[in-house]
C-alpha cells in the first residue's frame, strides 16, 4: 500500500472528523457536537483514546466522525481510525497546528497498515482515505510510514519466505534504490574472512549464513552505523524450544528489520551521515552440522566464546557484525536485536529497553521517544554483572551462571566487542505488538525506530 492509496489532496464532500480529549469533551459537546451531543452521551462516549464513534446524518448517511484522544491527548490515537471506518473520503475538522497534523497524519498512516500478502480478497477491498491535514509534513509522513511498513513487512513475512538470502535480498534493494554501495559475504567466505560465529550459528542450516554490509552518503561525514540481528527463524539449535516459544520466531530477525526501516528515512531524507549498515543474516536449526553446547568458538574480535546454551545465538551473531563495525570508529553505533525474553519480563512488549554508557545519548533518546511517542527505557550496564559473562574454558560465555538480569548480562556481552564506537546503544526490542492498539496492529513491528530516526535528524540535520 502506497501513501496516495491512503491520502488525497481533495476535501471537499468529505466527512468531517472532530478528535475530542477527554478534558474538551464537555466544551465540544456544547459547541461543534451540539447537534450530536445527546446521541453521543447515550452511546456512552467518553473520548477514551482510540474510541471511535459515528455521528448519523439527517439522511441516514455519515455525517461525521468523533475520535477519542483519551486523558493524554494521544498524538497516535489517529491510528484507530482507518480499521473502524468505511470506505469513503474523510477530513479533520479542526485546524492543528503544523506539529500536531503531522503527527495526526502519521497515526493515521500507521493505521492503514495491514499485511495482506497472502489475502487476495483483502488487498482487494476499499479502504478510507484521509485529506491531508492542514499543515502536514507530507515528506515526513512519507518517509517515516515507508520505513515503518518495510519492517512491518519483513517481520510479518513467514520464514519460508524470508530466510537469509531473502533477507539479504530485501537489503540489497533498499541499497540499491537509494543509491548505497552494498556488498555480502556468503557461506564459507564468512570464514575465510573471519567471522567464525555468524557463521557457527547458520552452519546447521542448509540455507547459507551471510553477513549483509551497505554503506551510504559522504565519507567525509560523521559516520552512523546501524547493526541489526538478522536471524530469519530460530529453532533454538540443539538447546531446542518448545514449540509454543517457536510460534513467532519469525520475528527474530526484527532488530534487521528495524534498522533498514531506519536507513529507509535516513537516505530519504539525505542527512549528512555517513551510514553504515551491518545485518548477519542466519537461521539457527538443527542439523549434524549444527554447532552445540560446549563448543569454544573464536570471535572476529580475538576473544573466544564458550557455548552455554545454543538458544542464546543472538549475541554471537552481533558480536561479529559489530566487531566489524568498530573498527570504523563511528560517531554513534546502534544495535537492535530481538535479543531476550528477559526484556520481556522486565518492560513488557510496549517498552523496549535500551542500553548505553553515554548519559548525553540516554537523555537524548529519552527525550525524542517523548516527543515521538516511541516509548523507550533506558536499562544499567551494571558493572557488577560483568563476571557473570565470563567463561570457565573461554574468555566469555553467552550462557551466564544466573536466572536473573538476562537483558543486562546480555547487554555487557555485546559491550564487550565495542571499543572504538564513540558512543554506542543497544535495543533490545520484541519488534511485535502482543496486541492491537491504535497504529500498531497486531504483529510484527519496528519499535524505536520513529525515535531514532528523529535523534539523527536532531543531532546531524
């Protein structure tokens, strides 16, 4: 679905739509609902965020749309819309101010989304269009729905479908249309090239292990490099999951996803960064082939790693990627990974914990998944935990001798494969909604990204 499938230019004949905050109620409801005002308080209207209420005309037909922005005047309460309104073209009521329509615009643009692949019929069906709100930033909504569908897609696609060439492939075009300079290494070349553990973790997969490496923009910039876990499906390897822990491993190559949504608005909107962008891309199954607990492998970094668990393959992966992307020495070096169950438990799926030494990032990143409605929190690298990840045959485990503060072990043994990076965070997102909430279906998704991409606007525009 593309942005002119969901907006158009043309108001005019439009139904109106009045969004109401819960502390405006009663003012709307004695002035632009005045007519609807009884029909509305017997339909029990309250203007909880995302409630969305048909106004009924004179001839039966719509004559307008109330939508509920809640106690908090959420931006992205827009996002209920499109799933609970019939075909036809709709238009904002009220003037807003440029911020507030762009962000309006946008929720209603997360809220079109859906993943229809595989549904003929659905893809099919008309859907509502909105007129672009007064004051929009149409380039903005744009770029950010574009990145934000990308990995949405990505997630959402099964493993069948989307394993590590597939992956690769989707990188590939992304570089290409936007005119970066791409480049892979495939199979055996990974070891002849010196990243053992990507290729350790595919090895028992048929479908070749690979590490994806484009780069874009001036060299001459500050450079940004963006590493993402790219495992296409995870069986567990040896130390095998259950099956219900298998239900959505789809998703575990979401941190790939997440960071090509973001290269997506960065090389759309030219920021002056030289960009970089690292995904091992691998499958972790079961085979003869497969590499098994106990095993010591050596990393690109020259540290060794003995194997406590083959479901912790995660780590092992991006240490090799971002090994490779140190040695640049960048300005800043994002990594995102579906990385634990942990950061599940701690912060649940809406709230994806970040990791990072550097206080002026934290509070930077903070501040813009506020200002965007990313929600984010930032969790310690606690120093005290550091002897947990350290081998009792190598120089590290990716298996810790403990049951608690798995993110945070984690997050201490990515750490380690940084040196150079001036500044460096890692997210470990779930990159899928448990469940359906306004713009953000059920399924997969691409959180922080939002967030991110506006730091770098903010810090390198």
């Amino acid at each position: 679905m593309s942005i002119s499938d969901i907006f158009t230019q043309a108001a005019q004949g439009a139904v109106p739509i009045h969004a109401v905050a819960q502390s405006g109620l009663e003012a709307a409801l004695a002035g632009p609902l005045e007519a609807h005002a009884k029909w509305l308080k017997a339909s029990g209207f309250t203007a909880a965020s995302g409630k969305v209420q048909l106004l009924p005309g004179a001839d039966g037909a719509i004559a307008g749309v109330v939508l509920g922005l809640g106690a908090d005047d959420d931006p992205l309460a827009f996002g209920a819309l499109p799933s609970h309104l019939p075909a036809g073209t709709y238009a904002i009521a009220s003037a807003l101010p440029g911020a507030s329509a762009t962000m309006m615009a946008l929720g209603w643009a997360m809220g079109t989304y859906a993943f229809t692949k595989y549904k003929a019929q659905e893809r099919a069906k008309m859907r509502p269009v909105l007129a672009w709100p007064a004051g929009a930033d149409k380039a903005q909504v744009t770029r950010i729905a574009g990145g934000l569908f990308l990995a949405r897609d990505l997630v959402n696609t099964p493993a069948n479908e989307m394993g590590p060439a597939e992956l690769a492939a989707a990188a590939e075009k992304l570089a290409r249309e936007h005119g970066a300079r791409f480049s892979v290494i495939e199979g055996h070349a990974l070891i002849e090239r010196n990243y053992p553990m990507i290729w350790a973790v595919g090895a028992g997969s048929p479908r070749l292990p690979r590490l994806v490496d484009f780069r874009w923009g001036d060299e001459a910039h500050p450079r940004v490099t963006l590493v993402g876990k790219g495992v296409c499906f995870d069986s567990g390897g040896l130390d095998i999951k259950p099956s219900s822990a298998m239900a959505t491993m789809k998703k575990d190559m979401g941190g790939a996803a997440a960071v090509l949504g973001i290269a997506h608005m960065v090389m759309d909107a030219k920021l002056p960064i030289a960009l970089r962008v690292l995904i091992p891309a691998v499958e972790n199954s079961v085979s003869g082939e497969a590499y098994r607990p106990g095993d010591v492998l050596k990393s690109r970094k020259g540290l060794t790693v003995e194997v406590g668990n083959t479901d912790a393959e995660g780590r092992l992966v991006l240490a090799d990627a971002l090994a490779e992307g140190d040695a640049d020495a960048p300005s800043l070096m994002i990594c995102m990974a579906t990385l634990t169950g942990a950061a599940r438990v701690a912060t649940g799926f809406d709230l994806p914990p970040f990791f990072t030494q550097d206080e002026t990032l934290a509070a930077d990143l903070m501040r813009v998944s506020q200002a965007e409605s990313d929600p984010m929190w930032r969790l310690p690298l606690w120093r005290g935990y550091r002897g947990l990840i350290e081998g009792k045959v190598a120089d590290l485990t990716n298996n810790p001798d403990s049951a608690y503060a798995g993110a945070i072990t984690a997050a201490l043994f990515l750490e380690r494969f940084v040196e150079k990076a001036k500044s460096f965070a890692h997210f470990d997102i779930a990159a899928w909604n448990d469940r359906a909430k306004p713009g953000r279906p059920l399924g997969g998704e691409a959180q922080a990204i939002r967030a991110i991409f506006a730091l770098l606007k903010a810090r390198y525009q």
